[in-house]
C-alpha cells in the first residue's frame, strides 16, 4: 500500500504527493534539524515510499536525479540521517561495507549472505536470539542485529560443492 498519492510532475493533472501525510513529524523533525522542507526533500521521500528493502544512498541520489537531475549527494544523505532519527529508514552495512539504508524497518533484522550464489536471506531476532545470547553470556557483548551479516553457504550450494569444499 503506498502511502503517498500519485506526484505532480510538470504539466500533469494529477494530484500532489503529501508524504508528511504519513509521517506528520517529519517536517518538523527536518525543521528542529536545521533543515527545510523543500522539494528535493519531499521527492526523497517519495522515492523511499516506492523502495522495497535495502537501498544504498547513491542508488537514491541516481532514482531521484532520473526525476529531478538537480538533486544533490549531500541534501540526499543529510535527509536520510535526519529519517533515520525519525525511525523511517535505519541504517546497516553490506557484504562490501557499503552503507545501506532499510526502508520502514520492521522488526531489527540481520542477514544470511551465500558466498556462493550471492542471495540473501534476513534473519528476524527470534532466529539471531542464541547467537546473541551466547555473545551476551559468553563475552558481555551487546549486538547490534541490523548490524549482523553472517557469510556462508546455502543447502544448494554446499550440497553442490561436496564435503571437501564446504567443510563437512
């Protein structure tokens, strides 16, 4: 479900996107940051409004530079630390130590990474819960599971490799 209604573009009769709808404190949250509410501000978030999972900020700076080529790196990744205080994005590293950003963030997560066929998988805080608890127990060590990225390999791929190459 979106949550903001279709965007006026130049020349277009359709109605104006209103993503403070949604997240009234936002401008209000940009605005006790030092930050305006401007137009490239409002299109970020109405990139992020159609993202789906992880995205890194230069892939946001390129989606909203394909709708307004005048968006700028530095207004793009002030406004998401600014919607992470908000709680409308949180941020986490990839494989590559990349900053991702997660859009609307459920549940805290981590991730499965195969090294193998490059696919992934989140792990919610159920499935993370003894790994964290032993790390607690065994070191006095809080984790941070937005954080966690575990690499390995995957039933098909290990099965694929054999004993030898996937450690069995």
């Amino acid at each position: 479900m979106s949550i903001l209604r279709p965007m006026i573009t130049r020349g277009s009769p359709t109605e104006t996107r209103v993503p403070e709808a949604r997240f009234p404190d936002v401008r209000e949250h940009l605005r006790r940051a030092g930050m305006r509410w401007t137009p490239q501000r409002r299109l970020i978030l109405e990139v992020l409004d159609q993202t789906a999972g992880h995205v890194t900020g230069s892939d946001l700076v390129e989606r909203c530079r394909s709708i307004d080529p005048a968006t700028t790196p530095s207004t793009v990744y002030r406004t998401l630390r600014a919607l992470e205080d908000v709680g409308l994005v949180r941020h986490a590293h990839g494989l590559d130590g990349r900053e991702e950003f997660h859009v609307r963030p459920g549940d805290e997560h981590g991730h499965l990474h195969c090294d193998g066929c490059g696919s992934s998988w989140e792990i919610g805080s159920d499935e993370a819960a003894a790994t964290i608890d032993a790390f607690r127990r065994g070191r006095g060590f809080e984790v941070d599971l937005s954080h966690l990225t575990v690499v390995g390999r995957c039933h098909a791929c290990a099965s694929a490799a054999g004993p030898s190459e996937s450690g069995a």
